[in-house]
C-alpha cells in the first residue's frame, strides 16, 4: 500500500540551502536523491547515494565527466519547474529533464537527454549524503544488467551514532553503452566495484566514488528505478521489484498523486473570494505537515518488533504543537500508529525519544515532550494504544533521569523534585546533558508533568495525579517580581540553588537583542531559542493564574500585544505559536483572531520567504493550516480554541468515523475586516464558550461562526474562558 509518510522522498538537490533537498533560490543541481527529511534546522539530512545524469562525456571519454559533488553542480531554470504531491519535474541547463515520483520505498526517475546530442549519455550513483558525513561506502555495477547498487555509513544530522543505507538502482528504456566506477574526477570501466572507508586521510571534501552506466548515443530517455533499504541491498532491490515491476512512470505518478488527493481530501473549503495565494498557503501547508514523521515499518534493523515504526521525528520539541494536533483530526490513524511507536522505541531504548532521525538518537531540546503528545492521543480518544506501557514510560521521563539526557528524559531531576525548578548552576553528577536552557527546561518539565497527571487522573493513578499535578506549578517558582523590561515588571527569571535570583536580560534571544545565540550549544543563555519574554507566556496548564500574576487581565492583554507588536517575537520559531491565541485567556478572543490575520499573510504568504523560520518538517505549515482553519489547538489537551475560519466554510472528515465537522463563518468578509467572533451556534445551538473539544471532529456537526467589524462580548466571561488549574478571577 502506498502512503504519504513513506520512506521516499524523491528531488532535486540543490548546492546551497539545502536542508529539505531543493530550494528556488538556489544556482545549481547536484544530483537527485531519494530520501529527504522535510525543512530541518541546522545540518542537512538524508540525501543518500544521488544520480547524476548528463547527455555525454566531451568526446565520450569517460574522464572528461565531471564527478566530485564540488564541481558538477548544473543551473536550472525556476520557469521549468513543476513541484505537486507526488511528482517533480525541473529542466536543467545541459539539457536535461529530470522527473521524479515515488512510492513507499522506492524513487522513480525520468531523465529525458537533448534530441542532438551525439555522446553517449550517462547517469552515475554517488556514494555521498547531503551533510557530506559519509564514512563508509560500496558501489557496484553489473556489467549487463546496469544495475548499480551499494551502501555506506552515514551520520545523523541533529543527533548522535550512525546509520547503514543500502540502494539498488536499475535503469530502463535504453541499451547500455558500457559500465564502470569513478573516484574523484577518474573513471574506469574496471574494476566494476568501488569502496571508500573512513582512512584518516580523505573525506566526503576530497574523496568522491561511485558508479556509473553509459547508454548508446540517441538515447532519448532513460527511468531509473532506486529501491531504499536500512536493512540490505537485496531488500533494496526487492523493495523496488515489488513496488514498482514495470518500469511506468506516468501511472506510478498517478498512483502517487491518487494518494496525495485521497489523503488531502478529507478537507475540504469553500473558497468563495478567497485568493489563490491565501488558498496556496493553506494547502501547502496541509501538504507540508503530512510528509513526517515517516514510516519505516519493515526498515528498522535495530530491535525485532511487530509494532510499527516510524522516524524523522524532526524534533518532537518543534512538532508536539502543531503537527501532530493537525494529524490527529485528518489523520488518526497515522497518529495512532506514530505514537505506538514510540511507545515501542521506549520499549526497545529505554526512553521516549524527544527527537530521532535515521535510526539514531536526536538531541533533547527542551522537555521530554512525548509525554505531551501521549497524553494528548489519549484525551482525544486515540485508538489501538498499549496505555499500560505508555503510561510507563511517560512517568519513567518524570523520575529516571538517564545517562545521557541529552538525548532522551530529563536532567537535573534530584533538582527538579526537590527545589521544584532547574537552578542555573545546578550540581547534577547522575547524568550528562547540557547545563544550560535551565529557564525554558523548567517551564517545559512543569507542562509535561501537567499532561502526566492528567494522563494519570483518566487511568485512575490518583497518587500520581496529585503529586504531578502539584509539580505542574513549578513555574511559578521561577517567576521574579522585580525583573523588569521595557516598562514591565514581572518575568521567569534565572535562579540558584541556594534560592538567590541571578539575571538574564528579558529581551535576549529576541530579534532586538542578541537574537541567534540562543540555539543549543554548551555555553548558552538560560532559555533555548526564545526570550524570558516568550517563555513567561508559557504556562498553558494554569493562564488564570499566568493572568493573575502578571497583573490582571488588562495588564496581560496589554503585555501580550506589546509583544506582538514591538518587534519581541519571532514567529518563525514555535515556541511562539501559542502566544497568537492566549487573549482567549484573557476573554478577548478577537484578539487572537486579529494576531493571527496579522502574521497570516506578513508571515506565511507564497514569496521565497513565506514560510518563516524552519518549516521543522511541517511545523510552519501546520500552524497555518490550522489557524485558517479556525480551531487551534492546545497541545497535551481536549481543547480547541474558536477563530472564525479564513474561509466561507471548511470541513473536515474524521478518518475513523467518518463523521464531517463543518466550521461556517457566516459572514465571512474575504477582505479580512470583519473577522470578530459576535456569536457561535453549534448544530443550531448557542454556544458561549470560547473552545470546543475534540468530540467535535469525532461526532461531526455544524460549527457557525457570525463575525462583525468590531469585537462583541462573546466568549468573554469567565466561564466561557479555556480549562486552567485555577480559576478565573474576572
């Protein structure tokens, strides 16, 4: 069966900016590869063994071909391009046409070669990554068949260990001219095999190899069919025999993009007066949080399990706000099965990972945030769930602080149970982990212990519930009255063991101070990838008393739009999501609604730049899909915040069910002035509140949302106000 979330993920990679593969701003192709993780930070990823196709060597000598990954690059033209679910296509200046399609584990390719060329055309195979971190490989060729095939040992982009990648690639359409291998920029047709090994001396800089098959001259296309494998080249290879037997591009296109429609089809919208552009971003977006986590079911060479097994979860830390809470609606079932396996890495690795990429352990960020997502999938009535055993592990992330938690679980837990925060100096000899980030660390073990109890209090563990309930308030013990910044008073604050506050500049990490030096690193700032101002805002379990505490809901309103406002906040990152949507906190939902059609289209729009930030495998578009849809979610529970959709109606199929929730905006105004909430109906009832829950996508019905010009008193009183530990004061 073929899925969205499967292994291949066939494009073009481009010499610069290339996390994701391609990228429009860039001059030149290097090659086509096969797997891709989707809009990362940091270092590439994946881009395993490309092919490089050109129309001849100059004079057919073999050696006049040009082979380093350095040197070959070849310009595109952007006019050219075609890029669909499913399908890419680009023309490249030798000439050349490259297509691409995919199924789970196998990428297809079409390369069509000019009409007048007189060489003889060839593609080769590189034993190379995009990261370049390569530091084993083997590549041969079968003289009569063509097929090249091999492996190498490459290294994670965000983590720790290695992996083993195995490939197998066949060619049809066109008779073989002759067969070989090349290092660096020498070929030869013998020997028929090549091998690189991590020497001391060479690298990916100075060492390039692979294979190669020429075709006779007047071949006018070639496909080329790669089958991927982490087990071994012979599953490569029968990987891509039963997937693709027939060499079809056209249908195996169609297959996919059948898929892609299916899979996109349970939204729908009215798009009456709705720009394409505002259309391309929702569906984009939609598309983008639909590529990862992927699943490599099958694939996985560590552990013998009947569980499924999915990867590139590119971090759990980016994705658990937005992701996954957009999969769960349109896809529960994917959701089910990502979150089975985790529970199933916990069983085989000892923790739940926070990030994981190629079979290897990525690096913690914050908490250990599958805490959040589990109890979540149980909240929202996520079926097929061994809850015993994930209830396990989530209370093991809370009290077993592991050897390495830079990688998996909590540090600093002796501090955390018995100072109730992570101290900036923190003495923390029962593990290793970076001691920095101890602010938003605090912030974000407190939210997770939150979704713990709250996981606890439906299984019926009401010691649990009580002790980590009490824990989720934590973050009131790093809150310090007297910090001040730009004429407010009241921030999370650094602090130390002994109970004394130190201090860190509430505007640092923001883009006015000190913005990039706040990623992970050893000798970093006390909060990771964001301000004291940012991560004061974080207390999703308990607003009333974040309201309470910072002055009123006056005051927080106030603060809450300076710092929209003034340049603090970068919505490019995260972290920064949920800050659109807490006036509903604060019973001013029209608010949120105006916030977000502010970065909704000065933000994410369809220029080069529209996708702030890191898209983190979907998490940008996630977030405005999700916006423009008009239900945000709160990430670890049953609470959906109510926005006026940027459409005249959107709906949505629930993938077990079938039952279709339709959000109306009965007055929708497709120039975006009266975008106020003045009441809600649900299924012809009025509804007060300024939330729903998830019953509503399960069940189905009619949400109608009225708007007007002008904000109303709708879901503005207390009761109306989303769930909090305390209770609303006003």
């Amino acid at each position: 069966m073929l899925t969205v979330l499967g292994m291949a993920k066939a494009v073009a990679d481009s010499n610069n900016d290339n996390q994701g593969g391609f990228a429009t701003d860039s001059s030149g192709i290097t090659g086509f590869s096969h797997m891709h993780d989707s809009g990362t930070g940091g270092a590439s990823s994946l881009g395993n063994f490309p092919l490089f196709a050109n129309p001849g060597c100059p004079g057919d000598d073999i050696n006049q071909c040009v082979y380093r990954f350095q040197n070959r690059s070849v310009s595109f033209s952007n006019q050219t391009l075609v890029a669909q679910p499913g399908y890419f296509s680009i023309d490249l200046a030798t000439g050349i046409k490259g297509e691409a399609t995919v199924t789970n584990h196998t990428a297809l390719y079409r390369f069509t070669f000019p009409k007048d060329a007189t060489t003889a055309p060839m593609v080769f195979a590189d034993l190379i990554d995009l990261p370049q971190s390569r530091t084993n490989g083997t590549a041969s060729v079968d003289p009569d068949s063509g097929r090249i095939s091999g492996s190498g040992t490459f290294s994670p982009s965000f983590g720790i260990g290695s992996y083993d990648l195995h490939f197998c690639a066949d060619f049809s359409g066109a008779d073989i001219y002759d067969t070989g291998v090349f290092v660096n920029d020498r070929a030869g047709n013998e020997p028929k095999t090549v091998h690189t090994l991590n020497d001391g001396v060479n690298d990916n800089e100075s060492l390039s190899a692979g294979a190669f098959v020429r075709f006779k001259a007047g071949t006018s296309s070639v496909i080329a069919r790669v089958g991927l494998s982490f087990i071994s080249v012979d599953q490569a290879c029968s990987n891509a025999e039963r997937e693709i037997a027939k060499f079809d591009f056209d249908s195996t296109k169609k297959a996919a993009q059948d898929v892609w429609r299916k899979k996109l089809s349970v939204i729908s919208i009215d798009s009456t007066g709705v720009s394409a552009d505002v259309q391309k971003v929702f569906w984009s977006g939609a598309y983008r949080a639909m590529l990862s986590p992927q699943d490599y079911t099958g694939e996985n060479p560590l552990w013998n399990s009947t569980e499924p097994y999915y990867d590139s979860y590119y971090c759990i830390w980016d994705s658990y706000r937005s992701i996954h809470q957009l999969l769960t609606i349109v896809d529960p079932v994917s959701q089910s099965l990502m979150i089975r396996s985790l529970i199933d890495i916990y069983r085989h690795e000892g923790y739940l990972p926070d990030c994981r990429m190629s079979l290897c352990k990525g690096y913690t960020q914050g908490g250990s945030n599958a805490d959040v997502l589990i109890a979540e999938a149980y909240l929202k009535n996520v079926t097929d769930i061994d809850w015993k055993t994930a209830y396990e592990a989530v209370v093991k992330d809370a009290e077993v602080q592991p050897a390495n938690w830079a990688v998996e679980g909590r540090g600093g837990l002796t501090s955390w149970k018995s100072l109730g925060y992570i101290p900036t100096d923190d003495f923390d000899p029962y593990g290793q982990g970076l001691l920095t980030r101890s602010v938003s660390r605090t912030v974000e073990y407190a939210y997770n212990d939150y979704c713990i109890a709250s996981l606890a209090k439906a299984l019926g563990h009401s010691n649990d519930y009580h002790k980590y309930i009490k824990r989720a308030t934590n973050w009131q013990n790093m809150f310090d009255a007297n910090t001040t910044s730009l004429g407010y008073t009241g921030f999370l604050q650094i602090k130390y063991a002994n109970g004394t506050w130190g201090y860190q500049d509430p505007q640092l990490c923001t883009p006015l101070l000190g913005f990039p030096d706040c990623y992970l690193n050893p000798g970093g700032h006390e909060t990771y990838e964001g301000s004291l101002w940012l991560y004061t805002f974080y207390v999703p379990q308990d607003m009333a008393s974040l309201v309470t505490t910072l002055g009123g809901r006056d005051k927080f309103v106030d603060r809450l739009t300076y710092f929209h406002n003034s340049g603090l906040l970068y919505v490019g990152d995260e972290q920064a999501f949920l800050t659109v949507y807490l006036f509903h906190y604060a019973g001013r939902p029209g608010l949120s609604a105006k916030q977000a059609h502010t970065y909704i289209p000065s933000q994410f729009n369809t220029s080069v730049s529209g996708i702030p930030g890191n898209d983190d495998s979907g998490a940008m578009g996630s977030f405005s899909t999700l916006s423009m849809m008009g239900l945000w979610p709160i990430h670890g529970q049953d609470v959906y915040l109510i926005n006026p959709p940027f459409f005249k109606e959107v709906n949505v199929t629930h993938g077990v069910t079938g039952n279709v929730a339709t959000i109306r905006n009965v007055n929708f105004d497709p120039t975006y002035e009266s975008i106020y909430i003045q009441n809600v109906t649900r299924n012809g009832k009025t509804w007060t509140k300024n939330w729903i829950e998830h019953d509503f996508f399960e069940k189905g019905g009619v949400l109608e949302i009225t708007t007007g010009g002008a904000e109303s008193s709708w879901g503005t009183a207390a009761e109306d106000l989303p769930p909090s530990l305390a209770s609303y004061t006003f």
